[in-house]
C-alpha cells in the first residue's frame, strides 16, 4: 500500500529541514550567529560583550577549535568572530567567508575587549544570550532551543524580534513525531529521488570532502589515521569507521570545511552519511540504492534523536551510528526486521556512552559508534540479537528507541550536570 501522501510530504520536510550546511561545530556557530545578529542589531562595533549561555552550550564550544579564528577555542572566541566577521543572514555558515585581514581583526578583538562568560538564567537546554554595547548604547540577542531559533531581538529597549518560547518543540519544522522505522523503510522504498536528490548530493559532496581532508591532513588525534595505520584500508569495516572518524577530525580540530548537519550537528550529520557512502562504494551499488540507504540512515538518526533532544549527557553519535547501520543494512539488501534488529542492536551496545562536549575524542566515539552500527547489523545476519529484558533493551524497535530517549533526557539529567562540572573546575567559572 503506498503511503499516506501527508506523512510522504512530511518525511520530505524533515529531511530538508534537517539535512543543513554548517561551517563549524554548531554550538560555536550558534554562538557566532547570535554575535553577528547582535552586532548588527547595534550599528556598531561593540566595545563590551556579555555571554550567557545554558551548561550544554558551555560544554559544547569550551574545548572545540573554532573556524577561521586561527586555531582559538571557546564562548569569547566565537561571539568574537561572529560580531568581528559574521554574516548574520548566512545562518550557520554565519563565518563562512572571513579574510585574513579579519582573523587577525578577530584575535585582537578578543585581547581588546571586555568579555564576560556566564551561566544562562534560565533553565532551558539550550539557550544563547548574547548582550554587546557601544558606550551608553546596546543590543540584545537570544536563541533557544536549537541553533537557528532567535527568539527576541533587542535595540536598547526597543524590541526588533520577539517569539514565543516553545521549549523542546521545534514548531517551525516539519514534525518528527511522526516518524517511525517501519515507515521510514517504507518511505525509503517508495521515495521519488528528485524529491531528496538535492539536499543528498550536497550531504554526499560535503561530508566526503570533509573526511578525505581528515585522512590527507593532520587534526586532533587523527583517528581515522590511526584505524587505517593499525587495522589496514582492505576492510570496508574499518574504512567507514576511519572515514567517519577522520570528518570528526577535522571538523573538532579547525577545519574550514562546511558539513551537512543532522539534528544539528556536524558530528552526527557526518556519523550517519560517510559510513553509508563509503560502504556504497565498496559494494558498486547504484546512486538510486545510496540515496535511499542514506534516507534510511538520516531518518532512523532523527528518530532515536526526537527523544533525546539537540543536546544532553548521551552521546549523539551513538544514534547516529546506529542509523547508520541500519543504512548499511539497507544497502544490503536488508528488509524492515532487519532494520529494526540492527537498530536495537547497535544501541544496546553503547548506549553508556556520554557526552562531555565537542573535542578531538568525538572522532574515536563515532568510531566506536560506527562499528556498534555495523556489529548490530552482522550479529542479526548470524542470527543473534538482543531481547526484550535484555538490560534497557524493550520489545519492539520504537520501544527501545522511546526507551533510550527516556534514559538521555530525564535520567542523565544530573550526569549532564556533574560533567559541566568537571569540565570546568578549575579551567573558568570554578
């Protein structure tokens, strides 16, 4: 039976909702994006810079290396750019073209002014406030709940934007609560190409030309080097896990490179496209076949994520692992079973894996990721799985993955709290 022509429509949506260009880490780029509005707001250079973020932001651009800064790192490094040389109609590629002339501007911008890092008022997630001044002058930017939703808008008192405040909901986007593995399978068969071709090519193009940088130059802990130099190029297994790893590389370490994102992150949006492409290749499939494995891959990632929600203590990789082998799956020849067993799968393995912010040791957690993906796909082919009973594991796929998000968002609320903690004692705001 084909499927419901408002679900289809709705499916499409959210990919191109979701499947987005970011230059950078996106929590820095957030952060960028909101300086640059406010900078704007003002009609001046700002002299005085305050920043309030919520702990997830805090731990999210702390240790990550921010584009086009000349290898700087943290909140003052990213408002910085994002008012010195940022576009604010560009959005997440807020910083995507910046000159030399304006690195340089940036770098002395952060030695020269006053810049004060706080906690955010609230108790939202996610949550930007951006306040910068001219002598008596200032404006007022704040964004919340994901990385493009500016909320309010301030000129002095003089109110330029202002939006209700939903919470998680993300009321501008398609809705992903209706997504499910059974129909994204279904979808996934059913699709016409020229309705996701777009958006796929320039996830493709993006997210490989970011992880053959990652292998060709020399980031972070250069991951996916260190797989290919210990386990060797001749297993596609440890291919896709070397390829992922290596976009990770780069994009943690500086690389000037745009990413395609999923569920606003670079890091996932790589995680759950590089592996499904690399194993395409190997395997001589057709451009039909990739585009509807990655439909798959990005989809299933969008799901297991819905729950969770754009940040929190559980590593967003491992989703994004498992939604790619159950891309992987698909590209197999997999049915919906065989799907929903390696989604199951894959996120029993490692689900304890936490999130303690974007750094270099994101590649090797896509890594570990990749490979739960994959193993969850073979252990079904060789008949084994996880049961129902069997730790978190639920019976049924959308049971797990209702379960898994559950465990993220209300249990590791106070594991998120205590690695902010960590994270910064002794280092700022201790």
């Amino acid at each position: 039976m084909a499927m419901d022509g408002f679900l289809y429509s709705t499916y499409v949506q959210i990919l191109k909702d979701e499947l987005l260009p970011a230059m950078g880490c996106t929590e820095p780029i957030a952060v960028a994006y909101a300086g640059a509005i406010a900078r704007r707001a003002l009609g001046a250079l700002p002299d005085r810079v305050v920043i309030e973020v919520s702990r997830n932001i805090i731990k999210n651009v702390k240790s990550v290396i921010v584009p086009h800064t000349g290898g700087m790192r943290g909140l003052e490094a990213a408002c910085a750019v994002g008012i010195v040389a940022g576009k604010a109609d560009r959005e997440l590629e807020v910083i995507s073209e910046v000159t030399p002339e304006q690195i340089e501007a940036t770098q002395k911008y952060v030695q020269d002014t006053p810049m004060t890092v706080d906690f955010a008022k609230s108790d939202l997630i996610f949550d930007i406030c951006i306040t910068v001044y001219r002598g008596s002058d200032s404006a007022f930017v704040r964004i919340v709940d994901y990385h493009t939703n500016v909320v309010c808008v301030r000129r002095g008192e003089e109110v330029l934007l202002s939006r209700e405040i939903t919470g998680k909901t993300e009321s501008a986007m398609a809705d992903k609560s209706l997504l499910t593995i059974e129909n994204i399978y279904n979808f996934a068969n059913e699709v016409k190409i020229e309705d996701v071709k777009e958006v796929l090519d320039r996830q493709i193009a993006y997210n490989m030309a970011i992880a053959e940088e990652g292998i060709r130059g020399n980031y972070g802990a250069n991951i996916g080097k260190v797989l290919l130099k210990t386990y060797g190029e001749e297993d596609i297994k440890i291919r896709a896990r070397a390829m992922a790893a290596a976009g990770s590389d780069a994009r943690m370490n500086g690389c000037e490179l745009p990413v395609v994102i999923n569920s606003g992150s670079g890091n996932q949006g790589i995680t759950a496209s590089v592996p499904v492409i690399v194993y395409a290749r190997h395997l001589g499939v057709s451009d039909e076949k990739l585009y509807r494995a990655l439909v798959v891959s990005n989809l299933s990632t969008l799901h297991i994520k819905e729950g969770i929600g754009r940040l929190s203590a559980y590593c967003g990789a491992v989703g994004a692992g498992s939604g790619a082998g159950a891309g992987i799956a698909y590209l197999m020849g997999g049915d919906f079973t065989t799907l929903a067993h390696t989604l199951v799968n894959s996120l029993a393995i490692i689900s304890g894996t936490i999130c303690d912010g974007a750094k270099a040791s994101c590649a090797a957690k896509i890594a570990s990721a990749v490979d739960a993906g994959i193993l969850g796909y073979y252990m079904y082919q060789n008949g084994q799985e996880f049961l129902g009973g069997d730790g978190i594991v639920k019976r049924g796929v959308e049971n797990t993955i209702r379960c898994i998000g559950l465990l993220a968002s209300v249990g590791m609320q106070e594991t998120d709290k205590e690695i902010v903690k960590l994270m910064i004692q002794n280092n700022f705001m201790a």
